[in-house]
C-alpha cells in the first residue's frame, strides 16, 4: 500500500535532487524547467 508518508518521502527526495542538480543552472532555465515538470503531474 501507498500512504502519504510514502509519497511524501519520496517528494522530499526529488526535491533534494533538484535542488543539488539546480545549484549549477541559471535560474530562468530552471523555472521553465519547474513549470513543465509540474504540468506533467
């Protein structure tokens, strides 16, 4: 079973790692970026 504090670890999770892999882009490009990941939900 899936429960929320499953899906939320794993939230966290991908934050984290866009935020480390977002440390080295120019933060236009990765508000585009964001944006679109978020529509694709």
């Amino acid at each position: 079973m899936y429960t929320i504090e499953m899906a939320y670890a794993r939230m966290r999770e991908l934050q984290d790692l866009a935020n480390r892999s977002r440390a080295h882009q120019p933060t236009a490009a990765s508000k585009r970026a964001r944006k679109k990941a978020a529509k694709k939900r």
